[in-house]
C-alpha cells in the first residue's frame, strides 16, 4: 500500500528519521540524551498542584461533546485574555483546538486553493509549512536574520511578495530561534500586510515564556487594522502540552468573503475538541494566569539558558545568539571549520558516537546546512554534559 504523494515534501524532523535510530539505540541499552522535544513535562515542569486538582475536580462535566468551536466560558476566558493584551476580540472570535497544531491544519485549510502562497519565516516551526502544502498551497521562506537577532528580514519578506500571496505567517516568540519581536518588526510587517491586502498568523504559543522583564507584543495588537488569527495555548505558558488545549483569535476589519465560515465548517467536521483539555482553559488564564515562575532570574529556564548559552559560545567553532524567549537555541557550527556539508548527517554522526539527539536546522526550513536546534529543557547536569559531549566530539569531526 503506497503512501499519498501529497505527503512528498513533508517533513517532521523533530520526530523524524533521526530519532527512530536514538529509539534503535535505546533498544540495544545505550543511554540518549534526548535534546530535540520541547516537551516540558518530561523534563520534571509542571504546573502547580492546586492546579491540577482544580481540573481534576470538573472533569465529570467533560462527558459530553462541546459546541464545535469549544465550550463558552473557554472562549470567553480567551477573549479576555486577548483583549488584556490589546487584541479586540469578542467570544464569537475565539477557534479552540485540540493543540495549535491542530488549528494551524484547519486554518490553512480554510484559506488556501491550489497554488496560492503564505510567506513562512526561515527557520520556521515546520507544521507550518507542511500544512501550508497540505492544504494545496506553496510554502515560500522569508529570512530571519542572525545579526539582527533573529528578527525577520522586512526586505526579504517584501521581494518574495506575489499576486498569489494570501498571507504572512509570524512564529513569535519564535520556535527555534527563541527571537522575539520588537514592535517596530510588527508594525513594518503590519504595513506590508495593509498595503497587500494579505492576512497575518501569528503563533504566539510562547507567548508567556519571555526573559528578562521584556514585554511579548502581539502582532494583532501592534496591527489593529489588519486581519489577524492569534495562536496561544496551554502547552508551552502553562506547560500542560499533554492537554492538547489551543485556541485562534480572529481580529481586525475582516475582508469580504467567507473564510469564517470555512473555519467554522472546519470546527463542525472535528465535532468538538477535547473537553477535557478545554477544561483547563479558564482556571489557566484566571487564578493560574499570573507570572510565568518558570522564566524569572533563579529559576531553572533562566539558569539553564545562562549556561548553555556560555557554554555552546565557548566551543570553537559554535556560536549562538542568546535567546530572548521559549526554550530553544538554534547555534551556528562553523561549515568550513568542520567540512559540515549535510547537517542531517553531522546530527546522526554526533547522535551515534556520543549519545546526543539533537534536531538538524534544515528540519525547520534552514536553507544552510549550518545550524542545529537544541532544546534547554534538560536540567544543568544535562546540559554540562551535553556540551561537553559536543566539544569532544568536534575536537575529531570533520565530514568527509
Ligand atoms: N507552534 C509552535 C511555534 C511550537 O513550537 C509548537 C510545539 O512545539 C506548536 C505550535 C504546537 O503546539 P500544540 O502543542 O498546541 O499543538
């Protein structure tokens, strides 16, 4: 039985090939440090026990199906939420989905016909672009500059503009690079968005994992005037990936047509997401929605971005640009140095000698192959080793 050729140029490599020879060596008793998940649990995060009990406690109310586009008071703890950060948005306006992931497949869906194009940031989180050609559309890269700390390229995204563009894809705080965006970059990609007529999505899941006292703009927020659809969930701010809890905000004019409809035809053939999971929604953005413990100086994301970052700069040979947000880095290996011409093979390479799994940038849409992403989940002794393990192993690379 052949697979569909729709999926040709699909790719996951956060789960990818790669990891199925870690799970291989697994079997076979050798020990792998899994750095290529951001999946927040399984490195001991949790959300706080109150929390829990609390959703735990109204769980026999989740019998039943919900309202296609999730329950109401979900919704209306999202409106709220939303329009705390300045993004005016009613109930009515509110998707929610089994995980953005979900969200991200429907609303592409709802939007594209053969051919048409969506500007998607390079590197980019790769369900992105998979959807986008899932749903008969053609995924085209905008960079996003290292010098510039990972912000995207507004020249960039302004030449790769065609008649077939549809709309722009913002991943802010962004997954891999940890960059998050300065109004200013929003309000200039607002402005392309006016002038083109096109719609922005921006994916805000990280939207509670920003460091050092900066504030998260949204991008509806800084561009009132434009049609948006704003991502945010429970997985990554409150750690719960597990719940597969989500939600879309649409905001700003909305253009003639019918594309709520389509989103709203979308929700009707899921049924209803999960309602357990949907459960979680208000306690999260109510009682539980204050600060973030988990980003502040002293806690463990910070602590373990500090090290990681000064111990991957001290390695001849990498470099990376700290990250302002989430809990990701995405480091430059120095090609000439290490004759690095494939950096799916320099991963695997690395993953069989010394036990490391990491992610090859090329996975997120990285047209060089010199980057990888690391995930800073893992505490400090994992990370130590983990570097140490990395500058071992360059000390005698070189890819022939
Ligand atoms: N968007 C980004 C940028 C992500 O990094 C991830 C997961 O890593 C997702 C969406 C998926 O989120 P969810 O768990 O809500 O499906």
């Amino acid at each position: 039985m052949k697979r569909s050729r729709k999926l040709t140029d699909i790719r996951f490599e956060v789960r990818g090939p790669i990891t199925e020879e870690a799970a291989r060596m697994e079997r076979e008793g050798r020990a792998v440090l899994k750095l290529n998940i951001g999946n927040p649990a399984e490195f001991g995060f949790a959300a706080p026990e109150e929390f829990i009990a609390q959703i735990s406690a109204r769980m026999a109310g989740a019998q039943g199906y919900s309202d296609a586009r999730g329950l109401p008071e979900a919704r209306a703890a999202v409106a709220a939420y939303a329009r705390s950060k300045g993004i005016a948005a009613s109930e009515d306006d509110v998707f929610i989905g089994n995980g953005v992931s979900e969200l991200i497949q429907m609303s592409m869906n709802a939007l594209l016909d053969d051919g048409d194009e969506v500007l998607l940031p390079a590197p980019d989180y790769p369900v992105w672009t998979s959807w986008v050609t899932l749903s008969g559309g053609r995924a085209v890269h905008y960079i996003c500059d290292e010098q510039a700390d990972w912000c995207p390229d507004i020249a960039d995204i302004r030449r790769k503009i065609t008649a077939k563009t549809r709309a722009i894809v913002l991943i802010n705080p962004n997954n891999p690079t940890g960059a998050l965006y300065p109004r200013e970059a929003l309000e200039e990609i607002a402005g392309i968005a006016r002038e083109h007529g096109l719609m922005i999505f921006s994916d805000e899941i990280y939207d509670r994992s920003v460091m050092d006292g900066e504030e998260h703009v949204s991008a509806a927020a800084a561009a009132p005037d434009v049609f948006c659809a704003t991502f945010g969930g429970l997985s990554k701010s409150h750690m719960l990936c597990g719940f597969r809890s989500a939600w879309m905000i649409l905001s700003g004019p909305e253009p003639e047509g019918d594309y709520r409809d389509g989103l709203t035809l979308l929700a009707n053939l899921r049924i209803s997401p999960n309602v357990p999971g949907q459960l979680a929604i208000e306690p999260a953005l109510g009682d539980f929605g204050g600060a973030n413990p988990y980003v502040m100086p002293g806690s463990r994301l910070y602590e373990q971005r500090k090290f990681i970052v000064g111990a991957l700069n001290a390695i001849p040979g990498i470099s990376v640009v700290q990250p302002k947000a989430a809990f990701y880095l995405f480091p430059k290996i120095d090609t000439a140095k290490f004759g690095v011409k494939d950096d799916g093979r320099f991963v695997l390479d690395f993953l069989k000698e010394k036990g490391v799994l990491l992610v090859p940038g090329s996975g997120f849409n990285w047209p060089r192959p010199d980057h990888v992403r690391i995930v800073y989940l893992a505490g400090l002794p994992w990370l130590r080793e983990a570097a140490e393990k990395l500058e071992e192993f360059l000390g005698g690379y070189r890819q022939s």
